[in-house]
C-alpha cells in the first residue's frame, strides 16, 4: 500500500495501525497539501457482504457528524476492492495506550476526558445516532490533551435501532451495555454505560468485568454488580462523587442510569464545583455524596455578597439533600448564632445568604479544627433498605417514606413476571443503609404487553427472526415444503395465524417454501416402437413429447423410433421435453467416398465449458451433436448449479456442431474444430 495513490489524491505515507477490521495509514492529500489519515477495510474483509456494509455504515453516519470531539470524515472512496475513509490525522495516540501508560489518570483528567466524550456523543445522539461501540480504541487523545471519538463503524441512526439482530451482537464485550450483552433494545443510554466503563477504567487502570472468554464477560456484565473503584482499590484517591457518577453509568437497568447525556455533563459540572471547594480542603473528598453548585475558588475569594448570591439556592438544595429536611434545626440554630452576633437586620433573604455562607465556613472550619469536628455537623441518621420487588407501588412508597427517604419512579415497563403496578426493580438494593432523604428509585410494572403475531406468510424467511424478536417473539419450528405458486425462500404458512394474541418469547413456527416438487422418473424405452406408441408411452410417464425428426437407418424400420434424447433407464424430472428421431428408412447406396490421401482423420478433444444457471438449484444439461439432420446425445446429466459451470470432455474429428440444452431449452449451439 505505501506509496499508492487512492482517489487520485491522497498518497499513502506508512501505516498507523490496525483494528480488527481495517488498517490506518497516514496520508497526504496533493490537492489539499495536508496530512489526512486513511481507514482501509482489510483485504480478507472485502469479499464478505456484512463487513462492507459496516465498513460503508461508519462512513455514511460518521460522516453526518462535525465536532470538535469526534475525528472528522473527509471523503470516502473504493478503488480497486479497497473500501477507504479519509479522515481528519490526529496527531497522539489512543486513550487504551495512553491508560496502559500511565497506568491510571487523575480524577481531574478522567473527568476532562469523559466529558469531551459525552459532548461528542451528546451531538451524536442529537442527529439520532448512538455510537454503541465506546471503547478506549476508539477515544483518540491529541497531544494537546483533547478527546476525540472514532469508529463509527457499527453505529446505526437511533430511530431504527428498536430493530436489533440478537444473532449478531456488535461491540467490544467489556465496554458492552447490558442491553448489548442481550442482545436488547440499544439507546443513547448505552453509549453513557459503555462511557461509565470507559471511565472505570481511566480511575482504576482496570475494567470492571473481566475473565477468560468473552462469553463470561458478557454474562458479568449482565448480572454482576461492579465492584466501586474505592472498595476494589483501597488506597484510590476518588471523590464520592465521581465514584457515583461511575456508578450510576454502570446502573444494569437503563432507567436507573443518567437519562441523557446532558444529565451526564451536568453531573461533571457539579464536580467542577466540587473540586473549587475542595481546593481549599483535601478532606471534603472522603464526605458523602454532597452536590455543591458550580462556582470557582476565584469566586470565593473576590466578593463575598456576590458569591453567596451565586451559591444561594443550589448550596441550599445541596445542603438539605445532604443534611437532610430534618437538620434544617440544625441550620436554624447556626442561622440563629449569626443573627444574634449581628446586630443589624438584613431582609429574609440576605440572611438565609449569610446562612450558607456561614454554613460553609463552618464546614471550612470544622475540617481545618479536626475531622472529629466536621463528623458531629455532619451527622444523619441512617436507614436500611428494604426489599420493594413485587410490592404494590403505593406500598413501596409509603414504606420509602415513612423511613424518611424520597420515592422516586424513574420508569415504568412492560413485564411478565410482574403484574401492573408492582415494583420490578429498585435503585438502591435492599440492605443498603442510605442518609434521609436520599432517593430510592423503582421501576413498575405495566403488566403483560399486548402481543399480537406478526403476518409473516408471503415474508423471506431470512426475515422472520428480526419480525418475530420486534415483537418481542421468538422463531419456532421451520419446516420447508414445495410449492408450484410461492417461490423458494418464502413464508407459505404460520402457526399461529396472524393477529393471534401471544405472550411476550412465545414461539412461531412457520413453512418456508422450497419450489415446486420435481419428481423424478425412469425414463422409458422408446426405441422401435411407432411414433403413436413412443408418444404415449411419453405421456404416461409424465413427460412432454419433444421434437421429432427423421433419418435414414440401415437397421430401423421406416417409421420406429431409432433414437431418444434421454437413454432408457436414466433418472428424468417429469415433465421434461423428449425428442425423439424417427427411422426414415434405409438410405439409397452410395459408392464410398474415398478420403484424399485415404489418411484417417485426426481425433482432437475439446473442453465444452457449460455455464449453470443461478436460480435454481439443479438443472438438466443435454448435449447433443447433430449429425446430418440427426442428434445424438452425448451427455445427459443432472447437474448441481453450485458448481457455476459444467466441463464435457469431447473427442471429435473435423468440425462438428452441438447443442447445448438447459432444462430443455436450447441455449447454444456450438461450433468445434477438432483439427
Ligand atoms: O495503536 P496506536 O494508538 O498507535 O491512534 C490510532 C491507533 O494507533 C491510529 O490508528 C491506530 C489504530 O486505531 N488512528 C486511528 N485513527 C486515526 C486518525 N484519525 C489514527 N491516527 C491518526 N489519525
């Protein structure tokens, strides 16, 4: 490849590296003069129609994409069997060599990394396209420090992504969601797992589910709870808040996971803020989930009016969600210490301004004089989780909140297990202990989804699998059966009918058609019978009288049959065309004719190559040579059309002159030279 030119253009330079399906090389483009780099579908690929189809898949929906955080498309081109996309050259290295470097990234450039990620993918999931195979590969880092998101290769526009081939499951199965590992329904909140893994990763320098086979991978990712990068790694410096953003990326269900990019990034702007307060004291990273709004150290140190302002009700929010409703006594009184040190009354809410602020001091203080100090401000009682699965949701609700802790219904689905209005799933598992007021989400039940069977009769049965998993059903028995009026390969019949209500995996069973029977016969003897009889004794066996013809015959009587293009005996599909040639009765003499030179001609042998039809699957070549107003079968066989083509040796003398039928049908007649 180096030194070719693809598309007139761009000039291979060397290679870059490889995946599993394609080889990067860097190139220059000679009309724009610049460094481009080029994906070439490897070699062994291109004859296979499924990789082609990905291969030309990334390019069309990469190709719609233009952010600063994902690897821009130029051009797409094949040349020669070489399917290539020019794309943007990034000048650094992939984030899994740049982990296996570093062995593991600070917080503060995990969070950079992810969240140059989600922005890409939050522009990728606007244009309807969910990238479903987010790995450490496919992150490219510049030297500059930016994220930029390649391989496209297997994502598909979100609006048909409900159609998931569960034959084929696509993906890097440690970065798999799930859903994926199902395979199931894909969404945007996929690609936010797979990024949930992706960061595991960057924290700990390991993902969370590994083993020896990709089959067990899969299998942990589906029912394994990952073990938090704190607990898996004692001495890991993370704060609990980007230890819970992980965390909730890698929820099992999709409905317990960030909804949406956005609420993702959101989640890493708290932890900008978080990080501005934590600048002024280390010891706040170990403190319990606590999401303080987004301000930096600058603006705490410039004017204290301004910032409380800033920090008003998001500190407010944050303070009770982590104190609790219930501390609000405990705000109270430190409010109360303030107002009466004060001597001037502000209005309410300058006060409540001055609360915060104090109330940050506080916790500024009581770190700096101790954590001891800090833990008495911060004590909340606890409470233990218990099991909500199949309750009734008002009964969950009300036992969530007696205890104090808010109930949340984050979805609520179809299920067969659960009748409607049961709790299917919790977000927080029984026997955690949890502060007031932290929320517990479920997912209820909708009961049984209505399932009607789809028509299938008149489909392909290649078809009917992805019909049948859409509507949440699963192929049942096929069997195949001849027919003269639905062609091969089509659904004849279903079992049950369309329209019949069914459960969610029940199973249809179907009848492919497989073209109408061919019944096969001996032929019969026609020699020396009269034409009326040989004709007859043809219908009777189900075949067709062909053409007749006449020769003379020293031995035939005038009037028999001499000769039949099928020999006796041999097997014949019914309803084939029989020729026959009659006896004409014995030629007048003739003096012999001497041969010039009275040399024996020469005998050659030539090759007849027989080209086989494509739709059907076995045919019926005769080869006849016709002699004098006469034929004789030469060959007569029923031939296998995956062998393309058929090759009859032949030995003749001078030119001679064939016919070549198919199924009956003349297709050539064919002049040899045998000299
Ligand atoms: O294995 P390394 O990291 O050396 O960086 C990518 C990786 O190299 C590089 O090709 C290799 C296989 O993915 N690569 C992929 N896309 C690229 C691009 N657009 C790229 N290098 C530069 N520009």
């Amino acid at each position: 490849m180096i030194g070719k030119i693809l598309g007139n253009r761009y000039e291979i330079i060397e290679k870059i590296g490889g995946g599993g399906m394609s080889i990067v090389y860097k190139a220059k483009c000679r009309v724009l003069n610049r460094y481009v780099a080029i994906k070439v579908l490897r070699d062994e690929l291109t004859s296979d129609p499924e990789f082609v189809a990905k291969f030309k898949q990334e390019s069309l929906s990469a190709a719609s994409l233009a952010h600063p955080n994902i690897v821009n498309i130029y051009d797409t081109g094949i040349e020669e069997d070489i399917y290539y996309i020019v794309m943007e050259f990034v000048k650094g290295e992939t984030l899994k060599k740049y982990i296996q470097k570093k062995g593991k990234l600070s917080e503060q450039e995990t969070v950079k990394i992810s969240r140059q990620v989600a922005e890409a993918l939050k522009h990728a999931h606007t244009n309807n396209i969910i990238h479903r195979d987010i790995k450490p590969h496919n992150i490219l880092i510049t030297e500059e420090g930016i994220a930029k998101v390649t391989d496209f290769g297997i994502a598909r526009a979100a609006t048909s992504s409900t159609i998931n081939n569960t034959s084929n499951v696509i993906g890097s199965v440690h970065y798999f969601s799930p859903e994926q590992a199902r395979g199931g329904y894909v969404d945007d909140k996929s690609d936010i797992y797979s990024l949930g893994i992706v960061m595991y990763e960057m924290v700990t320098g390991v993902v969370p589910f590994d083993a020896d086979n990709h089959i067990s991978v899969a299998m942990k990712q589906i029912q394994e709870k990952p073990i938090p990068p704190s607990k898996k790694f004692k001495n890991l410096e993370i704060s609990k808040n980007l230890e819970d953003t992980i965390m909730k990326c890698l929820e099992k269900h999709q409905s317990f996971r960030f909804q949406n990019v956005d609420e993702l990034i959101k989640a890493f702007d708290s932890m900008n803020g978080f990080r501005a307060v934590e600048k002024n004291d280390e010891e706040l990273i170990d403190s319990p989930t606590i999401v303080l709004p987004a301000i930096n150290a600058a603006d705490l140190s410039d004017n204290n009016e301004i910032n409380i302002d800033i920090i008003d009700e998001n500190s407010d929010k944050a303070f009770k969600s982590f104190f609790g409703e219930d501390s609000e006594v405990e705000n109270k009184k430190i409010k109360n210490n303030n107002e009466n040190n004060k001597e001037d009354k502000k209005e309410k809410k300058k006060n409540r301004n001055i609360t915060i602020a104090a109330v940050l001091s506080a916790l500024v203080v009581a770190v700096i004089g101790g954590v001891i100090g800090l833990k008495a401000i911060m004590y909340v009682p606890e409470v233990t989780v218990p099991d909500l699965i199949g309750k009734n949701e008002e009964e969950a609700q009300k036992i969530i909140v007696d205890l104090g802790l808010t109930f949340k219904v984050a979805n609520r689905e179809f299920n067969n297990e659960f009748e409607e209005g049961k709790i299917v799933d919790q977000s927080v598992e029984e026997g955690s202990k949890l502060k007031e007021n932290y929320p517990v989400e479920v997912v209820v039940s909708k009961g049984e989804k209505a399932i009607t069977v789809p028509n299938l009769i008149g489909r392909y049965a290649i078809e009917a699998g992805i019909i049948l998993s859409d509507a949440g059903l699963n192929e049942g028995k096929v069997t195949e059966s001849n027919s003269d009026s639905v062609p091969s390969g089509q659904i004849m019949d279903q079992y049950p009918a369309a329209t019949t209500p069914a459960n969610e995996d029940d199973r249809v069973d179907y009848v492919v058609s497989i073209g109408p029977k061919i019944t096969y016969v001996p032929m019969p003897n026609l020699l020396n019978l009269n034409l009326e009889a040989a004709k007859l004794v043809i219908v009777q066996n189900g075949l067709a009288v062909g053409e007749v013809t006449e020769e003379t015959s020293e031995e035939i009587e005038k009037g028999l049959v001499l000769r039949q293009s099928v020999a006796a005996g041999q097997e014949v599909a019914q309803g084939t065309s029989i020729w026959m040639t009659i006896s004409s009765g014995k030629s007048v003499e003739e003096p012999p004719v001497e041969e010039p030179g009275g040399e024996e001609p020469t005998t050659g042998s030539y090759p007849l190559t027989i080209s086989l039809p494509k739709n059907k699957d076995k045919v019926l070549v005769v080869v006849q040579k016709i002699i004098d107003g006469g034929r004789e079968i030469i060959y007569s066989q029923e031939v296998d059309t995956k062998e393309q083509s058929v090759i009859i040796n032949i030995e003749d003398t001078g030119i001679q002159k064939y016919d070549i039928y198919i199924d009956n049908e003349l297709i050539e007649t064919a002049e040899i030279n045998f000299e």
